[in-house]
C-alpha cells in the first residue's frame, strides 16, 4: 500500500498547487506524509458529515474541491465546526487534501467533467491558460451539443442528469430559442460574462448567479443563462477525480480503494414556489 506522501505526490501531478489563483488555499490540510493509505474518499466540501462519512468507510484520505480553511484562522478548537472537522480527522488518522482553482483550470478539470455530465462536447477552455502552450488547460469549457435542442430542453437535460438539489435549475431567455453551443463554468461564474459573451455561445451554465449580473447580461445580449447549485456543478468531478486515481492505483498496484461522496453537502434544504413560471 503507499504513504501518503506517494498519493500527494500523484495529486500535484494532476493538480500542480501552483496552478492555484493566488487568493486560493490548496494543498495538504493535515496527515501524516509516512502514514499508509488505503480508502479514500471524495467529496466537495470538507464539512462534518463528508467527516464522519470518511469514518464509517475506513477511510484513510479525504480529498475535497472546496478549502477548510480559505482565510487564516486563529483557532482549531473542537467548538468550531471547523476546528471539530479538524479534530476528527487527526483524532482518526484521517488526511485532508484540497484541489480546487488548481482542478478547475486542470486538463481534465472541474469543467470538463460537468460537460460531460451534461453530454457536450468540449471544443475548448472558455478563459485560456496562457502558459498552456497545447491550449487545453484553463478555467470554463466552450461546448457543443450533439444536435440543436431549445433552451427548455437543454434546461431540463440540466435538471435530469445533475445531482438534485433544493434550488433545482434555474433559467433566464427564450425557453424556445434554439441551442447548439454552451459555455460551461463549474462554480461560481458570473465574473466569466465578458469571456462568454466574446465567445459567442447560445447559453451559459454555471452556478451562483447573482441578480444585477444577470439583469445586466439579458439586457446586454440574447445570450440565454442556466443557473444550477454550486455543489451540483462541481460533483461530477469527483466522480472524475475517483477515475484518476483509480488508475494511478493500478498503474503502481496500490490498490486503493477509492469513493465518491454521496453525502449532499448543497447548504440548501427546500424550495417554495407561489407559481413562478417554469
């Protein structure tokens, strides 16, 4: 079985921390680098019940998408939820590792495996990475459908074949106007609309849309919006991420035994509607 430090080690390759935006935290939260490794489990948010998931598996290795801790902190006391998820994990033997804007601008990355969650074809990054000389590294996907579809269809594609949540889809332009290129963000993505716009895409799926962006973007051009939940566009790369390392455990005969998280860490429990329109 490897150390932990070996598994680190194939996780930088995949997602070198330096690749990180600046503001972010990734990397190793706490494990012992000489500790043997075999269960591990992934999952978006490092919070108590993806924990407490970990200790009902035997596992000996989280790895999440989103930070613990994205700012400094001062405390890790057991009565913060945060200090709690710390320790557990130590009390347990239990590593952390994060990948995150490292993984979004991955080839593959977060993007990657929320199109193909959604059956698109990536045809390339939305923001390119400049110091990607074949061009395939970068945050977002521009994306084609097989066959035009109307923006009603393409929505509950969305709907169908993303994890459910609270918040379901949510959509602004022309239900009946006609589909055939998307621009894909895992996450939150309304900072992304002057690169979607000079893409030239029919529609943009992502995450976390705020009202005055989106206000401001339906008056600026017909491009059509596909609001999904946070957590719900970035799970399907856990599922990615679990198809590497499964094959990094076979290509070293590690035999790792590697999970997907099926814990909803979405913070949002229910909907009410008085009848908006669908």
């Amino acid at each position: 079985m490897p150390r932990l430090s070996e598994v680190l080690a194939q996780f930088d390759a995949l997602w070198p921390p330096e690749r990180a935006e600046q503001w972010d935290a990734v990397g190793t939260v706490c494990g012992d680098p000489d500790a043997p490794v075999t269960r591990v489990l992934i999952a978006v948010d490092p919070v108590q019940d993806v924990v407490d998931e970990a200790l009902r598996l035997g596992a000996d290795l989280i790895l999440t998408h989103h930070p613990l801790y994205l700012r400094g902190t001062t405390t890790v006391a057991a009565g913060t939820f945060k200090g709690r998820v710390v320790h557990t994990l130590i009390k347990h033997d239990i590593a952390l590792h994060v990948a995150h804007t490292n993984a979004d601008s991955a080839d593959p990355g977060v993007s990657d495996a929320l199109a193909g969650a959604l059956d698109l074809r990536v045809v390339r990054p939305l923001v390119p990475d400049p110091t990607d000389p074949a061009g395939r590294r970068g945050l977002g996907r521009v994306c084609e459908l097989d066959r035009p579809a109307t923006l009603r269809d393409f929505a509950a594609r969305a709907a169908h074949r993303l994890p459910a949540t609270a918040q379901g889809i949510r959509v602004a332009g022309d239900p009946d106007s006609v589909v055939r290129t998307v621009a894909v963000s895992g996450g939150s993505g309304d900072s992304l609309f002057d690169h979607v716009r000079a893409a030239g895409v029919d529609v943009f799926l992502t995450a976390d849309l705020r009202h005055h962006p989106v206000s401001e973007a339906t008056q600026h051009s017909p491009l059509a919006l596909v609001d999904a939940a946070h957590w719900a566009t970035e799970w399907p790369w856990c599922e990615l991420a679990a198809t590497q390392l499964d094959e990094i455990s076979d290509r070293h005969g590690w035999d790792l035994r590697v999970h997907v998280s099926k814990t909803v860490t979405d913070p949002w429990s229910s909907h009410h509607s008085s009848g908006a329109p669908n």
